[in-house]
C-alpha cells in the first residue's frame, strides 16, 4: 500500500533554505519518492491560524518506506538544514 508524505512549510529565510532545497531532493529520491503536488498558492479552510507558503506532497511505495525516508541520516541532516530557515508540519500517512 501507498505512503504518502505532506509537508506544509512556512519560509523565514529564503537564502538559508536554499541549503535544505539542495540537500534534500536526494534524500527523497534515494527512497523513491515521487513529487504529486507542491505549489505556493493555497486556500486553508480549517485549521490553521495562518495559510502555510508552501506545500508538498510525495508519494512513495510503502508507508514504511515514506517513514525510514524521513529518518533516515540523509534526509535528517537535510532537515538540520532547514532549522531556523523554516517551520514545517508533516504528515507520513497510509494511502487507501
């Protein structure tokens, strides 16, 4: 079954990003992640206080693979990266 992976990202600091952005993709990647939607122009209509600047949304093989993607030490250190650069809220989910 499916995992899926969302991401709603808040950008501080763009340059800084940047460094997450170049990191990360590789680590995606390296667990077959396949990007189905990211865009900037989003309407939320529940739940949040402020509308995210980002969202992203991965889809990979296995729930379990979406899981040891997110901790593996690549994709961990691409995330050391985004500290301070950016606030993110993910969700690793099973697919239907």
């Amino acid at each position: 079954m499916k995992g899926y992976w969302v991401a709603f990202v808040d950008i501080n600091d763009p340059v800084k990003y940047q460094d997450y952005l170049e990191l990360a993709p590789v680590a995606l990647k390296n667990y077959g992640a396949k990007i189905l939607a990211r865009g900037e122009q989003l309407t939320a209509l529940e739940g949040f206080e402020t509308v995210p600047h980002r969202a992203v949304v991965f889809e990979f093989e296995s729930y379990e693979q979406a899981l040891s993607c997110y901790h593996s030490e690549d994709y961990q250190f691409a995330r050391s990266q985004r500290t301070g650069a950016a606030e993110a809220q993910i969700v690793i989910m099973q697919g239907a």
